[in-house]
C-alpha cells in the first residue's frame, strides 16, 4: 500500500506546548479524589463512618442489654472506650468489608460502565499512571474513612459514657489514658487489613469490570472468611485469611502482651495487597480497551469464573483447615482464663468496697475440656474453676467450683459465661449503691495461638 | 514543512479472535493536512483510532505520533494528540466543566486556551454547569470536541465528530476543522458518510474490510469517481430515457421505486437538460440523489463482486440505499 502526499494547509506545525513539572500518578491522583469525593456513594460512606457510631450509641442508651457477644460487649455502658472496640469488632467483620467494596469496587469498573476509558487513556497519562494514582486515591480514602469511623466512636464512647477504666482481656483494669492509647493503636492496626481488602475489591473490580462483582466480592469473601474461622483447627490456614489482622489487637489487651498474631496477620495484609494489586496491574496492563458491545460484555462471564474459582478455593481452604500446628488448646486457655478469673473476681471484690492487698492471688485449680470432642481447637469448651477459700476453724479450706462455658475463636479470643448461681446477676450493686456490670457474668479473654 | 509527519502507521495489524479487524493497513498523515478516513460500519475505522491512540496494541506493524512511539515512557505519544473514538464519553455525575477540569489534571500541556473558552467556542458555555448526565447527544459531542481543543492538539483524531450533532453544530465544526488545519494542526476524520466529509477533507483514506482500498487526494478521487446521480421527473419520462442514449456521458434508467435516475458525467447534465427542453420534455423536477464521491465510497466498500458490471445509475442507487 503507497500513501499519497497530499496538499495542507500550513506550512509547519504549531509549537509544542510546554510541559508541567508534576508528576504523572499525583495528577491521576487528583483528579481520582476529586472523582471520589463527588460520587453519592463516597459521601454516603462518608455519613456512614461518623454517623453509624452515634446511631448504634443512641440504639444501646435506649436499650437495657449489651451487644455481650461482641468483645467487650458487656462493658459499653461501663467504659466509652469498649464502645470505640465494639464498632472495631464489628467493622472488621463486616463494616471495613462492605467499605471496601462500595468505595473501591467500582473504580475501575465505572470507567468501563461509563465508556470513559477511552477519555482519560487518551491524554497524557499513561496506564501506569493512572492505575497507580487510581490505587492511591482510593487508599487515602479508606484510610480517611478508618479515621473517621475512630474519631466517631472514640467521640461518642467518651462523650455518651466517660473515660472511665476499661477491663483489659485479661481481667485488669487499664487506666483511661492507657485505653485511650490502646484503641487508638487497635485502629491504627485496622488499617492494612482494611486496605488489603480495598485492594481486593479493585482486583475484582479490573477483572470482572462489573460494579457489582466490585462491591459485593470483599463482602462475599469476608462471609467465606467468617465461614472459615469455625472451621478446622490448625492455625496456619486461618492466620492467611484475609481479614485475620483485624484481630491482631487484641494482644494488646491482655496483662502480657503477645505480638505474634499481630506481625503474621500485618505481614498477610500486606502480601494480600500487593497480590491483588499485582494481579490487577497484569490484568489493566495486557487490556485492549476496545469498544464493548451488548453482547459481548465480559463481565458476568469473568464473574462466574471468579465465583467458581472462588467455591472451589473456599473448599480447599475448609480442607486445609486443619493443616499446621493447633493454636487453641487446653493449656492454653488454663493458662488464660486461670489468671483473668482471679483477677475479675479481685475486681468484683473492689466494687464490693472490699479492701483489696496489693498482689493478691485467689487459690484456684482450674480444668478445661470439650463434652464428646478432643480438648483441641475453636469451639465450645467448659472451664471449671475451683476456688480454695481458707475459712476460720475449718481444715483446711473450702473448695467452691465455678464452671464457665467458654466459647473459642480460632484467633485464640473467647467468651466465658457461668451460670448466676455461681457469679450472681449480670447487674450488681457496688459499694456505693450504684448498678454496676458483674465483671463474673460474661468473661472476655485473648491468648495467643502462635 | 518538518520531515516528520504527524501519523505515520506501517504494516498495522489487529486481529480479534479470528477476525482481522485491521490488516495491514499504512497511513500517513501530514501537518496540516485533514485526511478522511472512509469506510462502512465495521471497516476497521475505530479500531484504527484506537491502535493511534494506544487503546488497543497492534499484533504486527509500528505507529509514530508526532515523532513519538506510543510505547515511549508516559504517554510522550499522545503529547499534542486529542480527539476521540466513537462517541466521546463523560463522567455523567459530574457537570461538563467539571469534567473539562479534571481531563485537564490530566494532561501535561499548558497555554492552551481556557475551559472557559473551549466551552464558548462549542456553545456549551450557558450549560457548563450542568451535569453531563442532562446533556443530549449533540451536547457531548459538543463537550468531546470541546476537551479535544482543550489539549492546544497539534493532531487530531476525530471519530465521527459531526454525528449527533444539529445542522448549526454540523456546521460549526465545519468551519473549525480548516481552522485548526490552517493553524498546523493535523487532523484525522473517520466517518461512514463521505458526503459529510467531503468538502471539508483534502485527502481521504477508504478502508473495506480492515485494508485501504484507497488512498489519495481528494481530487484524485474526484478524477476516478464515475458521476453524480440525479432523480429526474417530467413529462414524459419515457422519452427522456431515450434521449439520454443519445447523450454521451448520460446513463439513465428506472429505479426499483420506478423513478428515473440518471448518472452524468462532469459537463454533461446542461446539454442533457436542454435536450429534453428542445424535445418538448419538461422537466418537473431535478435532485441530486448521490454526488460522485458517494458513487466512488460505495463502489470502493462495497462486497459484492459484481459491483462492475453495474451500470453507473444502478450503482448510484446502491449508493443511495447505503446512505
């Protein structure tokens, strides 16, 4: 094929234009900002993130019981900082999950809904640039909604409650400025899972280029995550799960803090993000942005592959469940719930008005086990406690056993409940004739399953 | 005129699946020069826009945009390059100002005109403020080619710039496109309708199935195209199909709707007409149905094998039910 010379119509060209000093990702990443803040559903995540806490404080003012389940459930009316670890509890089950995905799920796959690909690819930004200043703008936003939903939680908790002394996971009691410290820490720890599971959600946001795979996918897998944490015992399977590090705080809690789970799932996080967003770079990297007609839009073909893979994943990682070493054990949770009762029972003695000596220990043998199950692994346990209470003129002391079911995590975090013939009520009368939570009635613990 | 033209594309070929949609295909384009690049839906025009733009990447062949490689690092290729393929397309949430500021974070020129300009200059400026998703069809036209100057583009790549557009905005683009070549700037027009195209074009490209069939000026094409077709109606239209045998340069015959349409070659229609004057044939009416380019295009694009043994008002026809 020849090509003709044709006649035109000037006889040089117009200059070329000068050329701006910033770099090429910062301006993707402003402009990604400035796209993000103008979407409803940013701002609506945004309301979310400082309203959610309010709400969720105004629905407990009104309600006598207490989210007990939750880790430091029972302590919400007693400390505004176990209101803050609440809303941390249950936005990384859930909350950070659906974050994610509302807020990074749709970043790539919009500009295929909206055809606007073509717009932006043919400036001057290349697809490098723009992948990486669409990833940074979309971290600084979860980042930003994390602190938001903090603040919020931290405010309502101290403003509707106090600062008063939270009971740590180990049955002591951490002064206000230590909880503080604490829990503005545990958040801080929050942010790399949350930011592993926005990466997610733009990886199946490039892959399928559905909004809705986008959105609903870092839901799906934090359901397929929570699914999996009742399953199996070995450790090594459940410390690679994607949401593992929002646990990783609760070492923080205990009177001997373990940092174990909290590296490995820090280190998980990362590997996560930097997988997700490696496969996403290959996936936008080999992508012909051609023209997509109605019939042969990839997406719900990507995304039943993605769910089959998905299914097929999820299975083998039930199987694996018990693969590695056992992180709950017997000695374990001895070694954890034996301490903390004596502690708690000290504490339940100060409210009492009861003069407590300095380094005061209760006599108690303790014994933990499983009804018809080996004593190894998430479940539900019991623990029975026998306290040896020297008494005057009798020999040599009388034995009182408390018996707790204790229902196990696999991340080593329980919850210990005994009957009120054993502990008393849930609510108690202190020294000063206040209603008070009996620390007995519902025990929270942590140890460390590495 | 610099030695480096604004496109030059050698030996480009894209195959999807099984399908060449672009087979080897050459095609340069001079500063200031505003080629047409021709063909029916589905000849490879978009596809040919995307391989310039970098969209998609070529199986086989090299493109070079103002003397840039496109794989050079940061998009150095599309430096001074602006248009768009298909329909331009805008983020609905935001208004189309909006959307001009943020392709302009976008892009790394600077001295060019202002949004506010662009948006004056495509009469988009009382409705800047507006959200994309109100605008029609003609008004995002508008605002793509809006975001195409806003780049001070030294080449242009136009898919299609008119369509969508009223008569007053078809025009006005007209008249903005010799502009901006008068200025240097080097523009690409694809289209499927040469009759938009063809006087605003000094050279055309033709693709049919992925490969040029043509290619050269425009007065190149004028000298090979076999004639404009008229529809005529008179009298007495079975004498004038008589006299037309007798006309040189005159081929006349009944279109399937039974109107009469006649094929003249350049400097024949007057004798033709004043023939069937002096016949006693009036004539009642006389419209042009196809211009000779559109003859040309449709000989040139069309599939079907016996397009020459067609005689010249029949291929006319076959024109005019394409367009």
């Amino acid at each position: 094929m020849t090509t003709t010379s044709a006649p035109t119509r000037a006889a040089s060209p117009a200059p070329a234009p000068a050329t701006r000093a910033h770099g090429g990702v910062w301006s993707v990443y402003r402009a990604e900002r400035r796209k993000l803040a103008a979407q409803l559903s940013t701002r609506l995540l945004a309301l979310t993130c400082v309203v959610g806490p309010f709400a969720f404080a105004a629905i407990l003012q009104v309600q006598s019981g207490t989210p007990a389940d939750a880790l430091f459930g029972v302590w919400v009316h007693s400390s505004g900082f176990a209101l803050s670890l609440v809303v941390l509890g249950f936005a990384g089950s859930w909350g950070f999950p659906l974050m994610a995905g509302v807020l990074a799920g749709d970043m790539f796959s919009a500009e295929d809904r909206y055809g606007t690909w073509k717009t932006v690819l043919t400036r001057s930004r290349s697809r490098e640039e723009m992948f990486g200043g669409k990833v940074l703008a979309a971290m600084t936003f979860a980042v930003a909604l994390v602190g938001l939903t903090a603040l919020s939680s931290l405010l309502v908790g101290l403003v509707l409650v106090g600062d008063q002394s939270l009971v740590g996971l180990s049955g002591a009691l951490l002064s206000p400025g230590r909880a503080f410290l604490l829990v503005l820490v545990s958040w801080l720890i929050s942010v790399l899972p949350v930011l592993a599971y926005t990466s997610l959600a733009m990886l199946f946001s490039v892959a399928s280029r559905s909004g809705i795979v986008g959105v609903i996918g870092p839901i799906l897998v934090a359901l397929a995550t929570q699914l999996l944490d009742l399953i199996g015992r070995g450790v090594t399977v459940h410390m690679l799960l994607i949401g593992s590090a929002f646990d990783g705080w609760h070492g923080l809690f205990t009177t001997h803090p373990f940092y174990g789970p909290l590296v490995v799932s820090s280190l998980v996080s990362v590997i996560w993000i930097v997988a997700c967003l490696s496969a996403s770079w290959m996936i936008l990297r080999r992508r012909d942005f051609i023209g997509t007609p109605a019939t042969h839009r990839p997406g719900w073909t990507i995304a039943v592959r993605v769910v089959a893979v998905s299914i097929v994943l999820i299975a083998l990682l039930a199987i694996a469940g018990n693969r590695g070493p056992v992180g709950v054990t017997a000695a374990r949770l001895r070694a954890s719930i034996t301490p903390e009762f004596n502690n708690i029972t000290l504490l339940q003695q100060q409210l009492f008005g009861r003069t407590i000596p300095p380094g005061a220990q209760l006599d108690v043998v303790s014994s933990c086990g499983r009804h018809g199950a080996t004593p190894r692994g998430p479940g539900d346990w019991t623990c029975t406690l026998d306290v040896y209470i020297p008494q005057p003129g009798k020999v040599p002391f009388t034995q009182t056993p408390v018996a707790y079911d204790v229902s196990v995590q696999s991340n080593g975090c329980y919850k210990a409940e005994s009957p009120p013939a054993y502990v008393g009520q849930q609510m108690i009368r202190d020294a000063q004739g206040h209603s008070v939570v009996n620390p007995l009635f519902v025990v929270y613990g942590c140890f460390d399953t590495l | 005129m610099p030695a480096v033209p604004a496109v030059r594309a050698t030996g480009l070929v894209k195959r999807y699946e099984q399908t060449r949609a672009i087979d080897g295909v050459d095609l340069v384009v001079q500063h200031g020069e505003m080629r047409g690049l021709l063909g029916p839906n589905g000849a490879g025009k978009s596809t040919l826009l995307r391989l310039l733009f970098g969209l998609v990447r070529p199986d086989a062949g090299s493109i070079e945009l103002l003397g840039s490689l496109p794989d050079a690092p940061n998009s150095l290729a599309l430096q001074g390059v602006a248009g768009f393929v298909e329909d331009p397309s805008f983020y609905p949430y935001l208004s189309g100002r909006a959307n001009l500021e943020l392709l302009a974070e976008l892009d790394d020129e600077t001295g060019g005109p202002s949004i506010d300009d662009v948006l004056e200059r495509v009469d988009l400026a009382h409705r800047g403020d507006d959200r994309v998703s109100g605008y029609s069809t003609g008004m995002r036209q508008r605002l793509g080619i809006a975001a195409a100057l806003l780049r001070s583009p030294r080449l242009l790549l136009l898919d299609e710039p008119t369509s969508g557009l009223d008569p007053a905005g078809a025009r006005a683009v007209g008249a903005l496109l010799p502009e901006l070549a008068t200025q240097g700037v080097a523009v690409l027009l694809s289209s499927h309708l040469i009759g938009e195209v063809e006087h605003l074009c000094d050279s055309f490209t033709v693709l049919r199935n992925g490969r040029v069939v043509w290619n050269g000026t425009a007065r190149q094409l004028q000298g090979q195209a076999p004639g404009s077709a008229y529809a005529l109606a008179t009298n007495d239209d079975d004498r004038a199909l008589g006299i037309a045998d007798d006309h040189p340069g005159v081929s006349a015959g009944r279109l399937q709707n039974g109107v009469v349409a006649i094929t003249v070659e350049e400097g024949c229609l007057d004798p033709y007409v004043l023939a069937l004057g002096q016949s006693g044939v009036a004539v009642r009416r006389l419209e042009q149905l196809v211009s000779p380019l559109e003859s040309m295009f449709f000989a040139l694009t069309s599939d079907e094998t016996s397009i020459d043994q067609l005689k010249p008002y029949e291929l006319a026809e076959k024109a005019l039910a394409r367009t």
